[in-house]
C-alpha cells in the first residue's frame, strides 16, 4: 500500500491516547489557517477529530496542508496532545484532543462540491440526489443508513430465533396481483413474452408453505408502477412474512415480538403487549382514517342517534340515504374567525364534501347559522354526544358513509395540526386494525376489487354472505398502524380451491384467466396447501418513523424522485436500437410527437 494503514478511526481519540503515535484516513470536514497554525477538521463515517499543523513540527507538512480543500482525502501521521485550556470542544467525543501531524499524504484531491457536507443544509433536494455520494457523507443520512443496517439485523435475529427460514423468491416472475401496475422486463430469448417484477413475492411464499416451510421471512425488494405521489417509491423494501397452521392470534404474536425488539433496540422503550386494536369499522367512525394517528384524541363521534328524527333536510337525507352524520369537537376553538371558519370549510369542499357545518358552543347554547334548524332537544343531545363546553367549536359532516368519514377523518388530522397536538416528543401509538371488508366496490369500472387480494380469506361466519350480499363480507385481513402510517398488512389466505373459485368470480375473474394467471398457485394447492397466513411490512415507511423523518427517501440509500427518476445515474434512459431488436421491441412514437 503506498500509505500506512490508519491506527484509528476519526471517532475514536480520547485522553486516554494522550502521547501515542497514530494515522488517521479521513476527508477535509474543514479548514482553518489560523496564521503559522492550520486546523483540520478529518472526517470518516465515526466522527471528527481535529489534527494540526504546525511548522516547527514537520514544515514540509505544513507548507503541503495549506493546499488543501474541503472533501480532499488525506492520511495524517502524527502525535496525540491534550487540546489547550480553553480549546476543548465537549460537543464531540474526540474533542479534548488534537493529533499534531508529522507527516501527510494527499490520498485523492477533490473538486468543490456543489453543497456543504453539513445537517441542515438549505439545498434543493434534486441537487442532493444527482450528487447523493456527498449527500450520504452528511452526519444525518449516515446516521440514518446506520439505524437501517441495525434494522435488518434486529428483523434477521428475531425471526431466525423463532425458528423462520429466510429464502430468496425470483425477481423476474409472474404477476402478482396487488393492485399496482407491473414493471415488465421483456425476454430476449422467448420472443413477446415479458417476465414481471415483484409487486410483492406474496404468490411465491404461499407456494412455499405448500412446500412445507411453515414459517418464512424475507427481507425483499418489491415493485410497483404507480402514478405519481408523494413519499411512493417504484422499487421499495418489504420485511415479507408467512405462517402455517395459525390463525390471526399467531401472526399478531410473531408481529408484536418483532415490534418489541425494534422498541426497545432503537427506542429504548418498552412497548406494552398485546397491542390495542380497532376493527376497520371502529377505525372509521371514531378517526376517519383506517390509519388513524392515535397520538391525540379528538375523536369523530357518530351522530345518527341524535339526529334521528330530525327536521333538518340535510341530516334527514344522510339518514334515509344510509349514510353518517359525523361530529368533531375542536376544544377551546369557539372563537375562530369567519376566515378561519371559511379556510376549514374550503378543505373539506376540496375533499369533496359539499360544505362544512359548525356551531359555536356559548354559555347559553349553541350559536351557528343552521342552529335554527334544529329542536332544542336535538341541541342539547348533540352537546352531550360530543361533552363539548362553553368555548368549544362543533364540526359536522354528512353525507354517503365512507367518504364523509375519510372526509372527517382529514379534517380531524388538519385541526391536530393547527392545534399543534402532536409533539415532536409525543409517545409512539401502534395499533392493530381488524375485520377490513374483503371487498371494494369501483364506481367506475361498476366491479368488485379485492381490498387486500384476492387470496385473502372471508371471516368463515361471512362466507355465506359472499353470494348475497359481498359488500358486507369481512377479511381476515389486518394492518399494523404507527403513528398514523400503516406499516404492514396481511391476512389469512384461502387455502382452500372452491373457496378461491368464488372468490374469483365474485372479481369478475373468469376461469380462464384465473387459469393464466394463478393456475400455478391453484395446482400447488391441489397438493395439500396447509392453512396459512402471512403480513408484509413497509420497511422503508418504518425505518423513517424510527429515524424521526418524514421522508422515506431519507432513510434509502440512493432513493428515485416523486417522478420515479433517479438523477445521479438518471435512469430511466435511452437504450440502442441494437438492444431493442434483440428485445424484439420497437418505440413507437406517440400520436402528438
Ligand atoms: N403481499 C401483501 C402486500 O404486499 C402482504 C401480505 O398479504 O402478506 O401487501
């Protein structure tokens, strides 16, 4: 090697190495030439020490530091001394020492780089993607990968201790149906056929309990081509997980074990088991979100009771319509402006909804433009359903359920916002919801579509209903909720060929392409398919809660933008005409080009 190999890192140096002859490798953190004395701040990914140079220790040393430039790659040799009276710098661990060099070697120059290698730098996000090896070197991404590495080996340990097997499923396979589009890679060898990317390996893992793996894990890499929106990756990690011969109650198990370890790992707290759950329906109608961020309360309070019989065409329509009349108390909010009054009604209309209604909550009733609407009785019910006090305000929403609800449920997260509710140190809230119904109905495409997919089993008490009335059928299906962010979702599957058979129907999936599509998966199951059950979590989406960001593109080492491009290596690119006739594929150019 044509310089010495460092004796230590630059996080290591404390008093105790006082006198001892030592090399450091590192980067130019910082420069300052005091005049006759020039501080180095070296930098690796264990910390800063400052290293000094002096000319009556080495002048050769120090005539060659003047040259150099932040991000410069350098090896020093040198002695470590006590720092000075008064020099010391507490904040870091290496900062009651300096190393006097005696001697450097410039490893590697570099060219100045286009943003500070510092925390809370004002940069554009675009520019620290194209440059992400300079953004990486800062403290707080470092930091972040780190806690990311720590990650997988908490989830490696803790499933290997509980007796799963961890196996890689192929990359290039069949489709897998969970609602996003395919990113397809064409075969070269077998001409117009396309091999699929993961959107989850949730085919793959159902045929290895077949196989008789009983319990699986992986850590994995999925795919999903998905319009834009913020905070989706196309590519994105899963912690991807499934079980034999259990029900709900196992898997619940198995999570929350992993959940503890991550608590106390990373947290250091002690998350108390079993976890609260909600069942989807609960979900909705107190928090307006099957997600809900428990970290405050402000519960939605259902109002269909109270305005049971009332006059009020509004309310009478949600009622007979089927639908909800849902209330939100905003503590202490009685005073808001017009202004603010019209900006909140705005959000809800933005949302869909067809306008807000409040009431102010005075000593001697409620004070509110449609108040004259409503029954004496019917107003003090509506008091007492929500407990509101002299001083609060009243929101109101109605209309068809789910919408409403969601509706509520934003403005519920959106006055926890202007009421600053959540506290940077708030505690975390997991939960678990349950009993999600099995089916969605798509206005537009006039169809059922399977909420989770389509292996996801029925309640068994809810099979009969599938043919009746499948609206109402509930899943087996259940996600983990933190802090408002789902972060895993499973089920228990269908093991059973008949019952996927209606299943399919009830999809509007016809033999014949169940048969294309998952014949593989329906012979495996001839073969004695055990029952199963499995989860997956967004282990990007975790990762970030623990990391405190609000990001995941903070917590991925080299992320794509909102528009799935990745600037440093800028990908999606142009490939030759060579390579798509090998492809068999030709660039058609679209009609307005
Ligand atoms: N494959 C599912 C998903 O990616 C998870 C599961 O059902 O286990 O959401």
């Amino acid at each position: 090697m044509y310089f010495k190999e460092r004796t230590h890192t630059c996080g290591e140096l404390r008093e105790s190495n006082i006198g001892e002859k030592v090399i450091l490798n590192g980067w130019v953190d910082r420069n300052r030439d005091l005049g006759g004395v020039l501080f180095i701040d070296l930098r690796d990914r264990y910390g800063i020490t400052q290293v000094v140079f002096e000319p009556h220790i080495n002048a050769e040393a120090h005539q060659a530091a003047k040259n150099l430039r932040n991000e410069f790659v350098i090896s020093v040799e040198g002695y470590v001394r006590k720092r000075p009276a008064e020099t010391e710098n507490p904040e870091i661990p290496t900062g009651y020492v300096d190393v006097m060099v005696e001697k450097l070697t410039i490893l590697n120059e570099a060219t100045t780089p286009p943003f500070q290698i510092k925390d809370d730098i004002d940069t554009h996000e675009e520019i620290r993607l194209k440059y992400r090896y300079l953004d990486l070197r800062r403290p707080k991404l470092q930091r972040n990968i780190v806690l990311r590495h720590k990650m997988y080996q908490i989830t490696r340990k803790y499933f290997d201790e509980n007796n799963f097997i961890e196996i890689e499923t192929p990359v290039l396979m069949k489709s897998t149906p969970e609602g996003a589009r395919d990113f397809l890679v064409p075969s070269r060898l077998h001409k117009g056929k396309f091999y699929a990317l993961p959107q989850s390996p949730q085919t793959y893992k159902q045929i290895l309990m077949v196989a008789g793996f009983d319990r699986y894990f992986q850590i994995v890499k999925c795919f999903r081509d998905e319009d834009l929106r913020a905070d989706r990756q196309p590519e994105f990690t899963q912690i991807d997980v499934e079980m034999s011969f259990v029900d709900q109650k196992d898997i619940f198990n198995i999570v929350e074990g992993l959940m503890k370890d991550f608590f106390k790992e990373i947290l250091n707290k002690d998350l108390q088991l079993p976890l609260p759950r909600l069942t989807f329906n609960e979900a909705m109608e107190s928090y307006g979100s099957d997600k809900p961020d428990l970290r405050f309360d402000l519960k939605m309070v259902n109002l269909n009771s109270v305005f049971q019989k009332t006059e009020f065409k509004v309310f009478h329509d949600a009622i007979e319509n089927s639908g909800v009349i849902s209330g939100l108390l905003a503590p202490g909010c009685g005073d808001y402006t017009r202004n603010q009054l019209d900006v909140l009604t705005d959000f809800v209309k933005k949302l869909g909804a067809g306008g807000l209604i409040w009431m102010r909550v005075k000593e001697d009733g409620l004070e509110a433009p449609v108040a004259k609407f409503l029954s004496s009785e019917e107003k003090q019910n509506l008091i007492n359903a929500l407990s509101a006090k002299n001083g609060d305000l009243i929101f109101i929403l109605s209309g068809s359920k789910l919408k409403t609800l969601n509706i509520m449920g934003a403005l519920r997260l959106e006055m926890a916002r202007r009421l600053d509710l959540i506290k940077a140190d708030s505690e975390p809230k997991l939960l678990w919801v349950t009993d999600f119904p099995l089916f969605e109905w798509d206005e537009q495409t006039k169809r059922f579509y399977a909420m989770h997919h389509p292996f996801t089993s029925p309640r068994l008490e809810d099979i009969e209903l599938m043919d009746k009335d499948p609206a109402l059928v509930k899943a087996r299906a259940y996600d983990l909720v933190l802090n408002g962010n789902e972060i895993a979702g499973g089920s228990i599957r269908i093991h059973n060929a008949e019952l996927q058979a209606k299943m399919f129907k009830i999809l509007g999936i016809s033999e014949e392409e169940a048969k294309t599509k998952f014949g593989f998966l329906m012979n495996a199951f001839k073969y004695g398919a055990p029952p199963h059950g499995g989860i997956a979590f967004g282990f990007d989406r975790l990762a970030m809660i623990f990391a405190g960001e609000n990001s995941i593109r903070e917590v991925i080492a080299f992320p794509k933008t909102a528009s799935a491009i990745s600037l440093m290596d800028d990908s999606p690119s142009s490939v030759t005409d060579d390579q798509l006739l090998e492809l068999h594929i030709k660039v058609r150019k679209s009609a307005h080009e």
